[in-house]
C-alpha cells in the first residue's frame, strides 16, 4: 500500500513544506505547486504592479455579481462581528481626523440623503425627538442640574397625551424667572395653551417660586 504524501517542495522558494501549506486545487484536485507564502507574495507582487487593472477587474465583478457578492460580505461580516467591530473602533481612533473629514465630506455630497434619513426618523420617533430638542435647549441655557432625573424626564415625554405638549411650568428663559429642566418643572399643556402661555410666568408662580 502506498503512503500518503504529506510534503510537498515548493517550485517557488525550494522549501520542503507540509501540504496544509498549499492551497488545494478543487478542480484539479490536487495542491498548487507554490506554497501559500510564495503565492501570497507573488499575488502582492501583481497587485501592486498592475493596481488599475486590478481594481477595475474586482469592480466589474462586483457589478456583474452583485448578489453573489453581498450575500459574501453578509456571511462574512455574520461570521466576523466581533472581529470587525474591534477593527472599525482600532480604526476610528487611529484615524479620528480622517474619519471626521470623510465623514463631513459625505453628508455634504449627500445632503439630501441625510436630511431624508432624519426627517423619517423624526416621523418614526416623535417623543424621542421632542424630547432631544428640549434636552439641547435646555443644556445651551444650562437649566439641567447633575441631579436631574433624565430618565424620567424623557419617560414624560413619551407619555405626552396626543394634542398637548411637554410645559415647562417655570420657563427656562424668562425676564422674571428661570426654570430648571428637572421633571418636576415639567407638566402637560393641550398644545393650543402651550402655545398662548409663551414663556410668560404668572403672578401665582412668581410668589409661590
């Protein structure tokens, strides 16, 4: 009975390698003749000398399989997650300027995308944006003290009753008085009331403040 050959010389560097370091041919069936460093050499080596045509190459292959190539890069990225998240965060601090830059550069050739992508955001989330435009108000007055209860002001917010809006029973910007953004300076207005009040402060608030 023959023995089964496990090693194989490379025709590259004339190494004696096992075959777990050859690429095995399917069609062929059988090793490649180069071992998987001189291939992975000799495939830079090309690449490098001919970048263009490469690229143009992949990109027509992309585009003629397109739903081969994204259901790839889904299972890749499915297999891979952990591994590419470590590797975007390594990434973004290393490159925090670049990525600044390109991401600046983006929304400004995309700005209608962008502006879209928020407006259905808004539409899909209403509390949460009502809710944010206060809290950014709030802070540019700085009317958010360290002991404010965020989350339960952003679960007033959320059960807001339809047809009124969040009050600030104190205004937080006011000629007589300013308010805080705490939750218990918050209450509900039917809209129309909000609307009237403005940021006056009555009598009543002003000798009970």
């Amino acid at each position: 009975m023959k023995e089964t050959i496990e090693t194989q010389v490379c025709i590259k560097c004339g190494l004696k390698k096992p075959l777990s370091e050859y690429y095995f041919r399917k069609k062929q069936q059988k090793y490649h003749s180069t071992c998987k460093k001189c291939w992975s050499n000799e495939c830079k080596a090309r690449y490098q000398a001919d970048t263009e045509r490469y690229h143009a190459k992949n990109k027509a292959w992309r585009k003629t399989n397109r739903e081969k190539n994204l259901a790839d890069m889904k299972a890749y990225r499915k297999a891979n997650r952990e591994k590419l998240i470590a590797q975007n965060k390594a990434w973004k601090k290393a490159n925090s300027e670049r990525k600044k830059a390109t991401d600046k550069a983006w929304r400004k050739a995309n700005s209608e995308k962008v502006r879209s992508a928020r407006k259905k955001w808004e539409k899909a989330n209403p509390e949460k944006c009502r809710a944010k435009c206060a809290k950014r108000r709030a802070a540019r007055l700085q009317a958010t003290p360290a002991w404010a209860n965020l989350k339960k002001i952003e679960e007033i917010y959320l059960n807001c009753p339809p047809g009124h809006h969040i009050d600030h029973i104190f205004p937080l910007n006011s000629p007589i008085m300013c308010g805080l953004h705490v939750e218990n300076n918050l209450q509900f207005l039917p809209a129309k009331e909000n609307i009237s009040k403005g940021n006056r402060v009555s009598l009543e608030q002003q000798l009970n403040g």
